[in-house]
C-alpha cells in the first residue's frame, strides 16, 4: 500500500496498513487511526485490543439459527417468549439487530452469512442453508419470512429458498418493498416505485 507518506516507524506503517484492510478504510483514514490510536492512553488502547481478540476467540455461530453468540444456543434461540413456528431469514448477523430495533418481530431467525453471487464464487452451498432446510422438518415451522435485501443477489436467493421451501407445505413470505417513510415520489426509483404499487393496501 502506498500512503505517500514520508518514512514511517515500521510499527505505525504495519497498523496503518491493517487498518488499511478494513472495509471502507481508505488510506487517509487508516492514517488518523492509526494516529489517534498513538494519541489515546495506554489503558484504553489495550481495551481495544482485548476487545477485538475476545470476538475472536469467544464467538461462536449458534448451532439452531447460525447467529453470532457467545453462548449455544444464543438468547435469541433459548427464549421462551419467541414464535418457533416464524423463521425470519436473513443474510447478515447485523440484519437480525436491524429487525429487533423494530420491537416487531417475535418469532426465530436463520442467518445465511451471505447470498447466492456468482460473480463472488458464492454458491449455495457457501451458505447455511442445508442447516435451514434441516430446521424446517419437524413440522413446528409454519411460516418462512425471505428478508434478504432487495437486490440483484438477495432476490435470487430468496428465490431459490422459495424453490426449495414451497415443497415441503411450509407458507413462505417476503418482506415488503416500497416508499420510505418522509420520501418524495419525484426522487424515487422506478423499481421501488413498482413494488410500491404491487404492495398497495386497501384504506
């Protein structure tokens, strides 16, 4: 990676450029990181460190919904209050945060850590869905809930689970699309726009 920076201290190039490999960190930023990284206390930095060695060596994925946990199986999965006859499919362990924010939803997830791309090398079988399958046959579920995101890859995996569901008499839904709340017509787009129309509900 070049900084083009002047000659640097090799510890502070190497945290530059870990920082560096981070998604959505550009050089620029990897460099006032790493900079107030060098400005903080010793005690809060080594916080940070043990912080970030504990999700490495303490999480684990649930062995029922795929969700990170520390414990197995997660709170999420324990909890007696959940619906065990709703999954709610997602694609990211973020998306179920998401979808608690909302106060809800109350039934189980099922985390697929990814959706079917092609284009990535990303098949199917890259994906926790033998795990759902396997889920789906004690007959307590009723109702699958696709809440993979609107897109060109989250809609071919939620149609290929649809594929794969349907069969075993399972109801499998999707989640609506349309208008953001406070959102003005003339700066929406058509697709969203078209969904909105499809998913229109009576007054």
């Amino acid at each position: 990676m070049n900084l083009n920076f002047p000659p640097l201290a090799e510890p502070v190039a190497r945290l530059m450029e870990e920082f560096h490999k981070l998604p959505g960190i550009g050089p620029k930023s990897a460099a006032r990181l790493t900079y107030f990284l060098l400005r903080m206390p010793e005690s809060q930095a080594k916080a940070l460190a043990e912080a970030i060695l504990a999700v490495k060596e303490k999480i684990i994925l649930c062995s029922i919904c795929q969700n990170l946990t520390d414990a197995d199986p997660c709170s999420l999965c324990h909890g007696e209050t959940r619906d065990p006859s709703i999954i709610c499919v997602v694609e990211e362990p973020l998306d179920i945060l998401a979808l608690e924010r909302t106060r809800g939803y109350k039934g189980h997830y099922h985390v697929l850590h990814g959706v079917i791309s092609p284009m990535d090398g990303i098949g199917p079988d890259d994906l926790k869905i033998k795990e759902l399958l396997a889920r789906l046959q004690g007959g307590t579920v009723q109702e699958v809930i696709l809440a993979t995101n609107p897109n060109l890859e989250g809609e071919a995996t939620a149609m290929y689970l649809q594929r794969l569901i349907a069969p075993l008499g399972i109801r499998v839904t999707r989640l609506a699309r349309g208008l953001p709340v406070g959102g003005d017509l003339e700066y929406t787009d058509e697709v969203t726009l078209t969904r909105a129309l499809e998913g229109r509900q009576e007054l």
